[in-house]
C-alpha cells in the first residue's frame, strides 16, 4: 500500500478512551449547571460560617471549628456524590439521554464510573474550596493523617454515589428528588454537622453515613487514627451500594 492511501480500520475505541471522554462530558455538563453547583456549595458554606463561628447551636466542644469544619467537608461530599447525582441521572433517564447512551459503546459499568470518578473531581475542588474558607476563619487542623482522611472520603463518595444512581434508576425523576432531598435533609438533621449525632453506637455509624465521615475527618484532621468501626462503616456503603446499582441500574 502506497504513503498516504486511505485505509479505514473501523472499531470501537478502547474502553479506557471511551470512559475518560464520558468523565469529561460529566464536567463539562456539571459546569453548564451552575444552579446545581452553587446549591451544592451554598448550604455547606452557611453551615460552616453560621455554626462555625456563631453559637445558634449547642456543640459537644469548645472548639466549634474543628467541629464544624469538617462535618461541612463531609456534607458537601453528601451534597454532591449522593443528592446532585441522584437528581441529575433522574432526570437524564426520564429525558432519555441515558437511553442514547445505551446505544454508545459506553457500557453499564462504563457510565457508572465515569459519574463517579467525574463526582470525586468536584469533591477534590469543593473540599479545597471549603477547607480554605474554614482556614482563613480560623481553623487550624493538623495535616499528619491526609491520607486517611481521603481514604474515608473517597469510599464515603462511591457509597454515596452508587445509591444516588440505584435510586435514580429504579424511581420516577420526580420520587427520586423527593427522597434524595429528604435523605439530605434527615442527615444534615442528625448526621453530627451542626449538633451532636444520636448514640447508636456502632451500628449507628452503618445507618448515618455522613456521621461516620464525619466523626473521620474530625479524627484524621486532629491527628488521630480512625476506629475501626467507622472503616467498616465506609467499606460496607463502598461496596453494596456501587454493586446493587451496577446489577440494577436501567438505561430508560
């Protein structure tokens, strides 16, 4: 064959390309809705400057900002991962783009990590954001346990993320904003981020996941090490949820 002929070699694109512009889609999209990202940022960043810095609420410390600071880290992850996603996958299957996509060779697997990876790259941003403000007023945490602390965060983020999209797959667009809001809601309520968590004891930590992050990022950021109970907490959300939307999860 001469330089330069024309050889067509169709085929489908390698998964891994085929993900990453999906992912970028994802950003792109989230970035066009910018409603949805100032909702998700808001509400954190009055919790944080009113309970934080006020005394509108009765906390277990003295120390209101370190108390505060990172339940707001953990609620954006919540915000994001769990009630943003829930609500925009419920509608984008009612309107039938989650159908079209079906006909892609993007598969099911596919599409579910590509949310989530594009969900843990807002939470990178909102979480600097955040950290930043609850620094400039005051805040001083201690930077000896990052790692775990994104450790919980990441897993709290997949088991946030996997029930937003089980939800939204198996609900009509309208149900799933009304439980997702109510979720959001009842653990912004009870889940430690502007007033104490109820004593469940352990079990307690599998039923509030947001406490648990929580009561995480509070250990890590003050230099201690996370009980184990929370780990498993974190690791429970991390695996069933993703799993139960992979094996239910619907195009339209």
């Amino acid at each position: 064959m001469s330089a330069g002929t024309f050889a067509p070699a169709p085929g489908r694109a390698p998964m891994r390309t085929i993900i990453g512009r999906q992912i970028r889609m994802e950003l792109l999209l989230t970035a066009r809705r910018g409603e949805a990202v100032v909702l998700a940022m808001g509400v954190p960043l009055l919790v944080l400057l009113g309970a934080g810095l006020t005394r509108v609420t009765n906390l277990p410390t003295d120390d209101r900002l370190g108390f505060v600071v990172p339940g707001v880290l953990a609620l954006t992850v919540m915000s994001t991962a769990f009630t943003g996603q829930a609500i925009t996958t419920g509608y984008e299957r009612s309107y039938g783009v989650l159908k079209r996509l079906g006909a892609s060779p993007l598969t099911r697997p596919g599409l579910l990590l590509a949310k989530t990876a594009a969900v843990l790259v807002q939470i990178v941003l909102q979480v600097l954001f955040l950290a930043l403000v609850g620094v400039l007023v005051g805040w001083r945490p201690q930077l000896g346990e990052l790692l775990p602390a994104a450790g919980v965060t990441v897993l709290a983020a997949a088991g946030y993320s996997g029930l937003a999209l089980l939800l939204a797959s198996v609900l009509k667009p309208e149900t799933t904003t009304g439980a997702a809001t109510l979720i959001y809601v009842l653990m912004l309520s009870v889940g430690g981020i502007m007033f104490a968590a109820p004593d469940l004891g352990t079990a307690g930590w599998f039923l509030l996941p947001l406490a648990a992050h929580a009561e995480a990022l509070r250990d890590t950021l003050t230099g201690h090490g996370v009980p184990l109970s929370i780990w498993l907490a974190l690791v429970t959300w991390a695996v069933v949820w993703p799993a139960a939307a992979a094996r239910n999860f619907r195009w339209e």
